[in-house]
C-alpha cells in the first residue's frame, strides 16, 4: 500500500515542492495522532526530516533547520526510553543534514 510519505517523495523527486509538503504534512499528523507508540515517533521524526528537504531546496532554510530541529527533539526523547533500534542512525543524519544547510 502507498502511504502519504511515499507519495511525498514522488513528488519530492519529481519537482512538485508543493504536493511534496503537503503529503508529508499529512503523513506528520498521522503520525501525531498516535498515541506513544516507537513507530509513530520513528515516522514522526522521518516526516520532520522529510518536511526539511522541501523547504531547504526553496530557500528557506530556518524552516528547514526548524524541522530537522522538531526531529531531533523526538529522537532524543525516544532514545530515552529506548536506546536500541535505528534511532542512533537517525540522529546522526539529522545531525549531518544540519551541517549541510
């Protein structure tokens, strides 16, 4: 089944900025609407860093920076609790990505 980040990414890929966010938005509020679950904070955290790529290829780098900042935040507070998994992984791309825009 298509879920609303891989639509994201197809319309990531193939130009449309636009749709792309919107897709990834609603793949964000999914996932928000579940309650403390390590899979809806992992795809929180994805559609984060998702919803960055978008804004950092239009220019809007704080924006960008800001969702990288919000996928962080969820990340560390995972591995709070649970410090196994690809969590660790996770955070060090969101870390590089930092550094790169």
């Amino acid at each position: 089944m298509i879920n609303n980040v891989e639509i994201g990414n197809y319309h990531f890929q193939t130009g449309s900025l636009d749709d792309a966010m919107r897709y990834y938005k609603k793949a964000l509020k999914l996932a928000k609407s579940i309650p403390d679950s390590i899979e809806a904070k992992r795809d929180m955290s994805v559609s984060f860093i998702n919803l960055a790529n978008p804004y950092s290829e239009l220019g809007n780098i704080s924006k960008a920076k800001s969702y990288l900042e919000n996928a962080k935040i969820v990340i560390r507070a995972v591995l709070e609790h649970y410090p196994y998994g690809d969590f660790n992984d996770i955070l060090r791309h969101i870390n590089e990505r930092l550094k790169t825009i």
